[in-house]
C-alpha cells in the first residue's frame, strides 16, 4: 500500500533534527516500503533543491558518520515539500487538489502535527473539511498536550474532530527508551520476580530524571509550566505506570494501555490537606559555576517572573491491592549534579532493583549486604540503538498503538496533576533554593 508521511511544521526544528533523521535511518535499513513518500510542509518560499539541501546540511551535522551521500541520493526522492500557509484556505484546496485522495485515495497517510497546539484546530478542521482523512490516515501529536485537564480535554476534542482514537498517536518520547520498552519484559520473563512485584516485599520504588541542562532557551514554556507538568506529568508517569501496572493477560496495545490507565487512576489524590508532606519543589540558585535559574531566565527575557519550579520531588501511592500503603517517589529536576534516569526497587529484605533508564541502559540486582552485583545489559549493543523518535516511528508506521499515550490516560494524569497545583496554591507552598550542579533538596 502507498503510504504518505506529511509533517506539518516540516522545515521547523524537531522535523530537521529528530523525524528526518529518524525517517533516514528507516529507509536505510529497509523498513519503508517502496510506496513511501515524505512531504514537509511549511509556509517559507523554498524551491525542491533548496529544501533538499536544508535536509540534506542538516542530516550531515546530525548523522556524523552515518551520513552516507548514496544513500542520501535515492532517499531525498521521496521528499517533497509543500509550501501551505495553514491560516489560507486556497492554499489548502491546492494542498488537497495535490493529494488527490478522491483519485487516488486506496493509501495510508500519517499527518505528523510537529507545529504549536494552538495550530491543532485550524489542521483538523482543513483535514476534515477537504476529506484528507480516508480510512487508512492516522494522525500524530506531541507534547505538551495542555498545561491542564481543561486544556487538554479541549485539544482531544479538537483531534477527534477528525480522527478517531484509533486513529491517534500521542508521543511521548520517553515511551521511545529501550530500557522503558524492556520493563514489560523483564516482568514477564522473571516471575520470580513478578511473585515479589507487591507492596508485602517491596519498601519503596524510586523513579528519578535527573536532568543538568538549564532552562535552555524555553523561559516562556517553563516558567509557566514548571517541571510538574513539564516532565512529571508525562515522563515520569510513564516510566511509573509501567513499574505499577498488572501484567494484561495477552501484549496487545489496548491491554497494556487499559492497565497503565488503571494506574493513573488509582493515584492517591494530592491536595491542600496532604500536598506539603507530600511534595517539594525547589528552584536552582548560582553555584558550581553556574548561574542561578532567575539569571538565566531574565537574561532571556527580563520580564519572566521566575515563579517556575526547576525541581520536583513528590511521594505517591497508588491505591490498589498491589501497592496500598507503599511509596514511590518521583524525582525530577534541572542542572542537577548528574544526568540519570533510573528506577530503584528496594525490597524490604534489603535487595535492590536497579532498572537504568539512561546514560546506561541495564538492570542491576544489588543483594542486601551490597556484595553481590549482577547486571544486565538491556540492549544488544553491538548494533546501534535506534533513538526514541526512530522507534516510535517505526511503531507508527505499523500502526502498533503500544507505545502511544491514550485520550483517558492523559486525562487521568491531567487530573491528579491539577489537584497539586491547586493544592500548592491554596497552601502557598515555598520554592526551595537549592545550588546548581547539586543534588536538589529532599522531600522531608
Ligand atoms: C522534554 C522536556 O520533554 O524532555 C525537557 O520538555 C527535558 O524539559 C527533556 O529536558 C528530557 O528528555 P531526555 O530525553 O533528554 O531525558
């Protein structure tokens, strides 16, 4: 079958760095089928050769020595581009009348939104209103989908204008870590493990990202999101609900999603009664050489009022029969002393779990006096390992909805989230200082 891959904000910054990247790596190692055509669209002036020579330029700063001009030759042959101004209908009917989909309408088409939220609605309503979506088409979103349960219940309407949920691949890039993709299966090929995955042998589970980038250029989005919603909402979510979830019975997309659901649901709300006991959030100050976040932000833009928090740490339960009265303590933060992102299992007769998420990506079993260590490589890694965004487009391409955040599970997240910030709030809860290139502050 003929597949299209249009992406919509095609010559911006994640396309060039991330998707034709990732699309190359695909089409080199054989995995598009022949059909397979990739169109940018994007409202600058820019004939075929010299949008081929952006991709082209930019694939040789990313690819390194991965770029190979042959291979770069037959590829850029299935690129086109589109100049569409999304806001102008005319440019639409052109961009439809090119499609041909009433002609020629037997194919896939993947629309890869990689443009502000605030553009979702205008491309919905064009796909729907010129008939771009034939039954085969699948659309494809990125964070940040909302900033709350409100917003982010409008944007699914918003897509589902259009699409169905069948037909919705909501990324989060995290979803795309080979260690996290291995969770399912190291607690499925252990069950000796899987015997002792409860509250009765388990102390705690603590489930970090330690970041030691700045605000990088995004004072806008971050100081107003902060990392609650920037990184715990999404991420460390995803990393938690595959830790927590039951096995399902069989490994199909929609079982495995109905549980990870299961999970953000049964998170102990957080609100004005619990939320100081229960969270801490901070903000980096200057130390090790490095700038304090209110600097840094205002050197950018010195209106920015310097409210968002850079680190969060907060204790969770989840309220089923597994994990009733046992902690997990989510852990995020920025410019941190190391960039790590793990989950440690610490059982009550001392062993521990280690499951190393990145730089690494292993599993190390401590035994409780420390002596013995094994660990287990994740990842063959006498191969490359293919980036988050290659294997999550691989996985859309396919179709396999596995990977992809669904509508009720970022409307659970979206809930609970919201009660924290409410609660913070309504408590006036401190931002606590802690220096640049520490190791943030506890949660007492
Ligand atoms: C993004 C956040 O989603 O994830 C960033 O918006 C964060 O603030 C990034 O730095 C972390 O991703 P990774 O893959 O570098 O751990």
């Amino acid at each position: 079958m003929k597949r299209d891959f249009i992406i919509f904000g095609g010559i911006g910054d994640l396309s060039l760095r991330k998707l034709l990247p990732s699309l190359y790596y695909l089409y080199r190692d054989g995995q598009l089928s022949e059909d397979f055509r990739i169109s940018c669209v994007s409202r600058a002036d820019k004939t075929h050769d010299e949008f081929v020579e952006l991709v082209r330029s930019k694939l040789v700063e990313f690819l390194d020595d991965d770029f190979d001009a042959q291979v770069f030759a037959s590829y850029s042959k299935i690129l086109s581009y589109k100049k569409v101004d999304l806001t102008d209908k005319h440019d639409w009917q052109k961009f439809a009348d090119d499609l041909n989909i009433r002609n020629d309408g037997g194919r896939e088409i993947i629309y890869y939104l990689s443009v502000p939220p605030t553009m979702f609605a205008t491309v919905c309503e064009r796909i729907r209103e010129f008939n771009l979506n034939p039954e085969y088409s699948r659309l494809v979103v990125e964070k940040p989908l909302g900033e709350d349960f409100d917003s982010a219940s409008k944007i699914n309407s918003l897509l589902n204008v259009s699409f169905d949920e069948k037909q919705i691949f909501r990324i989060d890039h995290y979803l795309g870590k080979p260690a996290l993709q291995k969770i399912l299966d190291i607690r499925s090929n252990d069950p000796s493990l899987e015997e002792k995955w409860n509250k009765e042998n388990i102390k705690r589970i603590n489930i970090t990202v330690s970041e030691t980038v700045g605000v990088e250029g995004r004072v806008e989005f971050l100081d107003r999101a902060g990392v609650l919603r920037d990184m715990i909402q999404n991420h460390l979510m995803q990393i938690l609900s595959f830790i927590a979830m039951d096995l399902p019975a069989e490994m199909a997309a929609d079982a495995i999603r109905d549980q990870k659901v299961s999970v953000v649901e049964a998170l102990a709300k957080i609100g004005s009664d619990n939320v100081k006991s229960l969270t801490v959030k901070g903000q980096y100050i200057a130390g090790n050489n490095m700038p304090g976040y209110i600097d840094e932000i205002r050197q950018q833009n010195e209106n920015a009022a310097g409210t968002g928090e850079t680190f969060v740490e907060v204790k969770v339960y989840v309220e089923n029969d597994r994990w009733q009265g046992m902690p997990f303590y989510l852990r995020t933060g920025k410019r941190l002393a190391k960039r790590l992102a793990d989950v440690e299992v610490i059982f009550k007769d001392g062993e521990k779990v280690v499951v190393e998420i990145q730089p690494e990506i292993c599993m190390r079993e401590i035994s409780s006096d420390s002596e013995i260590q094994i660990e287990r490589v994740l990842v063959d890694k006498s191969k490359r390992i293919p980036e988050a965004y290659e294997f999550l487009i691989h996985q859309i391409v396919k179709g396999d909805q596995t990977y992809f955040v669904r509508d009720d599970e970022i409307m659970a997240s979206w809930k609970w989230i919201d009660g924290i910030r409410a609660g913070w709030q309504a408590t006036n809860q401190k931002i606590i200082d802690y220096k640049a290139g520490s190791n943030g502050p506890e949660l007492e």
